[in-house]
C-alpha cells in the first residue's frame, strides 16, 4: 500500500551544491522553456530543479524531460504528485538548502506549499501562459485585495456538490494541522512575488519585472537543421490553436464549435486553408464534430510538444496565427515578429469577463488584430479597447 503521506521521489545529482542554490519548480513544458529563458538570463548556478507532476499526465511528463537537456541544473527531483499526498518527502528534500531565487511557474496550492517550507531572499512567477497577467493583476492593482482575496479565491474549492465541498474542506483542514504538528507550513502566510514574463505587465507597487525576450531559444535554434520543405509556412495557411473554453469559461460545447464553424468560414471566404492544431486538453472527438460542421478541407495537426517548440525545432517561419486568447498568441510574436495574429471575441458574462478583457487588451498592445464574434455567429473588426 502507498503511504499517502510520503511518496518516493526521484533525484537525479549532476554536481554538488557548494553555496546557496536556486530553485525552480516546474509543473508543465511550457513554464520549463521560460524556467530555461530564466536559468540564461540570471545567470543562475546551483540549480536545484523540481519536476512536479500529476498522476496520469504521461505525455506531459515525457515533454518535460525531454526539455531537461536545455537546463543547467545541480539536482533533478523528479516527484509524482498522486491524490490525498502531504509532500513530505519533497518538501524535506528541498529543505536541505538555502536559496537565492525561487522560480515557479504557478501559484497553486502545492507550489506555495513547497515555497512556504524553503528559505529564499526572492521569488519569481515564469510564466504559465496568459495566468501571469490575471495572477498579477489579483495580486497587485489597486482594484484587489491582493494575496488574500487570491487564497480564498483559488483554494481549490471548485466542487459539484456541498457533499464535495465539506469532504474537501476536512481533508484541507486535516492536513494543514497534521503538517504543523510535525513543524511545516500548508500555504504561505504572505507574498511578493516578482516576474520574469513576455507580458507587458504595468507595475503597480513593488513587486520587480523582469522581460523575457527568448534570447536563448532563438539563439539555440537559429542553425537549425530542419528538412528544407518545412522552413517556410505557405502564406495562405492559417494556424488556428484550440482551446477548450466550454471547461474554463461560461460557454458550452455546442455553442464552442459554433465559433469554429463561423472563424473557419471567415479564413476561406479570405482564400485561406487551416491548419488546426489541438490543445491538449481537448478530446478526439471535437476533431471528428470540426469535420461535420465543417467538411471543407481543414487539417488537424496533434503534436506532442508545445507549438512554440514545434516551429522552432522544424524552422517553420509561421506568416499567420490566430486563437481565442492561447498564450502562444503571445510567445509566437516574441519568437517571430513579423507573425500575422488574430485574436477572436465572443460575448462573455461573469467574472471570466474581465479576465478575458485584460489578456485581449495585452494583446492589442503587441499589434495583434482583435476580432469581434456576434451572438448570430458573424464576425467584424474589434474596436479599439
């Protein structure tokens, strides 16, 4: 039987930790590619890097490691995070040193659990797709309440049913007492938390922000070499990145492929073909419902990297990219400035709404083209926001 309170990890040591280190805790591919921007642009020596996962997430795991070979790193701790688990054994692993800088990709409850253990002068958020700019935002503008409102808000207590809701809450309560009688910490009592991002973040108080250019992946893949049919995207294709919003925002899945149909008819009307390429959370059969609502010739490209690493590694020179609000609207501009981005809006009630409206107002900044869905599935040019 698995002890539920202490799960094995696996430590990988390249080098001995000599002074005090850094710690980076990374939960999916794509905040290891801004974790590796992060280790070149600080500088950083005596990495100590955490491979935080979930139970079932294979794909996501085989990525990660695969990315390891970019990043300098002293200690790899390798930690399979599996239901109803205290984390003991990884929070007594990276107690063993003092750090200069944290890195994290995000601000859950099992990341700061691990933070709230360490010892460390600064912390900083890699981004983890468009999360830094309402995390931000939540934390540090004038019309929040900060880290407190941000605990209570994202303490995990999303559940169908009040049955759910005590049994989560008991469990919560559980471990919180149990970790501090044997002298740990559950969550962090406060935060400062900087950034190190491609967002264009205005400062609101102290927190430091630093740029994220990618100077390191381009550099390393500039002399790439790619088979030479795949350097360049026909100026005619269109790269549309889906994004299954029916499970983040207050649309349903009916209503989802619909949008698809009418931006789907928008590009072929323009003479425009479309290459679709799926968001890992999204099921086999959209791909099947995208061919009967639409059975123009659309090709759907499932790939098992991060869209940005794909076009690096093949030297695809993308001319045209839209999506709704995916983050790599963001890092490929960063990556390719000249790209073409379309960015669609559809009608959104509730407090997604003003989420939404702070990543679109992000993206009107970089000279992306915001385009407006109606509710009778028409689409026009977005005014200025």
């Amino acid at each position: 039987m698995i002890n539920i309170l202490e799960s094995p990890i696996n430590i990988t040591q390249k080098k001995p930790i000599n002074e005090k280190g850094n710690l980076f805790i990374i939960n999916y591919p794509l905040q290891l590619l801004n974790a590796i921007e992060a280790q070149k642009h600080f500088k950083t020596n005596n990495n100590v890097l955490v491979i935080f996962y979930y139970e079932g997430q294979q794909n996501n795991y085989a990525q990660l490691m695969k990315l390891t070979s970019l990043f300098d790193y002293s200690k790899l701790i390798v930690y399979e995070k599996k239901r109803m688990n205290f984390m003991l054994s990884l929070i007594k692993e990276i107690q063993k040193e003092r750090y200069d800088k944290v890195f994290t990709g995000f601000l859950g409850l099992n990341s700061r659990r691990l933070i709230a253990n360490t010892t460390y002068k600064k912390l900083y958020l890699v981004d983890d797709g468009v999360y830094s700019i309402a995390i931000h935002h939540q934390l540090y503008s004038n019309d929040t309440q900060g880290y407190k409102s941000y605990i209570t808000t994202h303490l995990e207590h999303a559940h169908t049913s009040m049955l759910k809701q005590i049994a989560f809450y008991g469990y919560y309560h559980f471990r919180k007492n149990y970790l501090r009688v044997l002298g740990y910490k559950n969550d962090m009592d406060t935060i400062l938390v900087n950034f190190y991002t491609i967002f264009d973040l205005i400062q609101y108080r102290n927190e430091t922000i630093v740029s994220n250019n990618y100077t390191f992946l381009k550099l390393h893949y500039q002399h790439n070499d790619a088979p030479k049919e795949e350097r360049l995207s026909s100026k005619t294709t269109v790269y549309f990145l889906g994004q299954p919003l029916y499970n983040s925002l207050p649309i349903n899945y009916t209503q989802y492929l619909s949008y698809l149909k009418a931006i789907f008819s928008y590009y072929h009307e323009k003479g425009k073909e479309i290459v679709y390429i799926p968001h890992r959370g999204e099921e086999d059969i959209t791909f099947e419902n995208i061919k009967k609502i639409y059975p123009k010739r659309i090709e759907v490209r499932k790939l098992s990297q991060p869209f940005e690493l794909y076009l690096l590694e093949n030297n695809i020179q993308i001319d045209y990219l839209a999506s709704f609000v995916s983050s790599a609207l963001f890092t490929v501009k960063k990556l390719y400035p000249k790209v073409t981005i379309d960015a669609f809006r559809f009608p959104i009630k509730g407090k997604a709404e003003k989420n939404v409206l702070l990543i679109h107002k992000m993206l009107e900044k970089t000279g992306t083209t915001l385009l407006e869905i109606s509710e009778e599935n028409t689409i026009k040019l977005k005014d200025s926001l």
